[in-house]
C-alpha cells in the first residue's frame, strides 16, 4: 500500500487522482493499442485534446501532432510537464489484449505510458485551479517524435512551447525500478547520442596485390579499432566518451579488395562541453589514422541530441514530491545511461529534471525498454502523476 500523503496539499491531489485511476488506465490502454511513429501522432494527440477540453481547458494542437495546454493562472511564469507521445517501429509481442493493431509499430519504449501520466497530473491540476488552489500556472506538452533525431522538443521550441516556461518536469519509464520508486540524478542522467558514418574509397584489386591497392578493408578496420581508443585519449574521460560501431560494409568477394567501404556507428558523451567538441575530435582522429593508407575518406556525424542534465534545485522538487506522494522511502539514486532523451533540448532552453518512473511491479519479471514484449505495472499511472502534479504545485510555491 502507498504511504499516506504529507504536505499541504498532497491528500488532494491524492484523491483526485485516485478518482481519474480507471479512466487513466483505460485511456493509456486505448493509446498503446493505437501507436503511431514519430510526427504522425494525430490519433493520439486528438485522444489528449479531447479529454482536455471535457475538463474545460483549451488545449492547442501544434501543426502535424502534439499539444499544448495551459492551466492555472495567467501573467505568471508556468511550470512545463512534458510527455512524448510518438511509438517505435517494431512489433508489440506483449501478449495483452491491449496490445498494438498497428502492425509494426509499438509503444514499446513506455511513452503511452508517460502520456497518461501528464494528463492525469494536468486533470488534477485543473481541479485545483478551478478552485482557486493553484497559485501558479501550468503548462502540459504533449511532444511528437521523441523517437528519432534531433528530436520533437525543437519542433515544439520552435512553436513557442516554452515562451512563459520558468522550469520543466518530465518522467521517463525504467522498467528496473519498482512501481511506487523514483530514480533521480544531479546532472547528467542521459548521453549525447550521435550517428557517424565513415566511407573510404580507393582502387581496388585482388588480394594477392594488395600495394596495388587501397585496401579499403583493411583501412575500415584501423578506422574502427583505432579511433575509439583516440577519443577516450583525447578526451576528458570523465566525459563518458563512447564510440561504438554498429554496421560496417566491404566487399562482396574473397579473394576481392574493393574500392569502397562504411562503417556506421553512434557517438555517446555525458557531458555537454565534450560533447561540443566530440565532432572536431572524431574527423581530426579519422583523418590522421588514414593519412598514411592511400585511401579518400569521408566523414559524416549527424548531431542528436545533447544529454538530460538535471538541474539542482529541480531534481530537489522532484524529490520532495516523490517523498510526499509516494513515501520517504520512493527516491532512489538513478544510474547513468548512455541512452539519449530530446527532453535535453529543453533543458538547454530552461532548468528542471527529469525523473525515472519505476514500472516493475515487485517481485515480478523485469523488462527492457525497446522491446516489444515490454509490460509495466499499471500503478505507474497514478504514481507518475501524483508525482508530476505535486512537482508542478512545489515549483510554483
């Protein structure tokens, strides 16, 4: 059983929630069974506006999918809550009757989840503006494509979705954590995640000639076992550099050097400052291990995302809320992960934080996001937004 509440406040917005426990459930079920990919969301975003509006908001749809909607007073500086809402392209093998009917794609990664949250912590919200109980506004973002990069939060940027926003909250599912826990952080909790492609051309031939050559393999693998090491030299270590390849591609034949060959991987940092310079690094480390191979190269990184770097005093918020809502025992010290999140893009805007939401139900089987049998404890719901809601109510005090 949960603790009881502690704090002004917190038994209200207790009960009110537990009011909203089926609809949450049922609505988070209708979205699962429903996934779209990334900037294709209207279904969803519509699921959102609508049950908004019977609450009496006035939520706006921003062009192509997401949502915006305001609540509280206005003239003041609002406390952002953020969802994504977007699906991933792969099969949902849950086995549950609330399982995907769009083949192929998923909500596999818990954003149906983190939807339902900010719309339960905004419906509690509203209550309590409605009567006269909240004495600084909010403002819920319902952002599309978290899924791919650079990410939906700078097509929401870009469309005002900050304007007015002192500090920003937002959860993420951890399907390690218990239902009814909290993991939190100070600093960076998600990795700058990046794609790089090397392609290395040159004249090819047969094996038995390979000074006749370019060896274009061979220049592959110096590329993939060298430069890694590079970077973790020429870069704080501190920083959590990662460079890991994940495809690579050459030739067709045996006893065949080909003129042309690729190697894909992703580029990973916690820190923001060795981010920004990862770039220059990694095409300086590239051309200098090919300099001496005879061997025309080119580099490609495309930027993603920089990583989630919790805020001090907004990870504090968080952790009062979660100790008032879910129990002195609820937060939990999060590890590091070398995933990327576009919530960072935000935070490069305005402080606030980012919190873990534990959806392992105790004493049962743990899941990995990303997968499409993933299951969560659906008392997530509740706890994600009692948990954002008094974040919302303690940020604005």
């Amino acid at each position: 059983m949960r603790p009881a509440p502690t704090g002004p406040g917190a038994t209200r917005l207790t009960g009110l929630l537990a009011s909203l426990r089926d609809e949450l459930v049922e609505i988070r079920r209708d979205i699962h069974a429903h996934p779209e990919l990334a900037r294709t969301e209207e279904r969803t975003s519509r699921v959102v506006a609508d049950r908004l509006r019977l609450a009496g908001l006035e939520p706006r749809l921003l062009p192509g999918s997401g949502v915006l909607c305001d609540i509280g007073p206005v003239g003041t500086r609002r406390i952002g809550l953020r969802a994504d809402i977007d699906a991933l392209p792969l099969n949902d093998t849950c086995g549950l009757p609330w399982s995907s009917t769009n083949r192929g794609v998923a909500h596999a990664c818990g954003h149906d989840v983190h939807t339902t949250v900010v719309l339960g912590a905004g419906l509690a919200l509203a209550e309590l503006a409605a009567a006269g109980e909240l004495t600084t506004g909010v403002r819920l973002i319902f952002q599309p494509a978290e899924e791919v990069q650079p990410g939906g939060s700078l097509d929401v940027i870009a469309q005002g979705g900050l304007d007015g926003v002192a500090r920003i909250f937002g959860v993420h599912c951890d399907p390690k954590v218990d239902v009814g826990q909290v993991g939190t952080r100070i600093g960076p909790i998600t990795s700058a995640s990046d794609e790089v492609q090397v392609t290395v051309t040159g004249p090819g031939g047969h094996t038995s000639r390979p000074h006749l050559t370019g060896d274009v393999v061979f220049a592959l693998g110096q590329v993939i076992t060298q430069v890694p090491a590079i970077l973790g030299r020429r870069l704080d270590p501190r920083s959590g550099v990662n460079l890991t390849w994940g495809a690579v591609q050459a030739g067709t034949a045996h006893n065949a050097i080909p003129s042309t060959g690729t190697v894909k991987g992703t580029l990973r940092c916690l820190d923001v400052r060795a981010w920004q310079k990862a770039s220059e690094v990694f095409h300086s480390a590239v051309e200098q291990v090919l300099a001496p191979l005879g061997v025309e190269v080119e580099v490609v990184h495309h930027r993603g995302v920089p990583p989630v770097e919790n805020d001090e005093r907004s990870t504090g918020l968080l952790e009062a809320a979660a100790r008032d809502m879910l129990g002195a025992e609820s937060v939990l010290l999060t590890e590091q992960s070398l995933g990327g999140e576009d919530f960072a893009w935000y935070l490069t805007k305005v402080p606030g934080a980012m919190a873990r939401l534990g959806t392992r139900t105790p004493g049962g089987p743990t899941y990995d996001i990303h997968q499409g049998d993933l299951r969560v404890d659906e008392r997530a719901i509740e706890a994600g937004a009692l948990l954002l809601a008094r974040t919302a109510v303690l940020a604005g005090g």
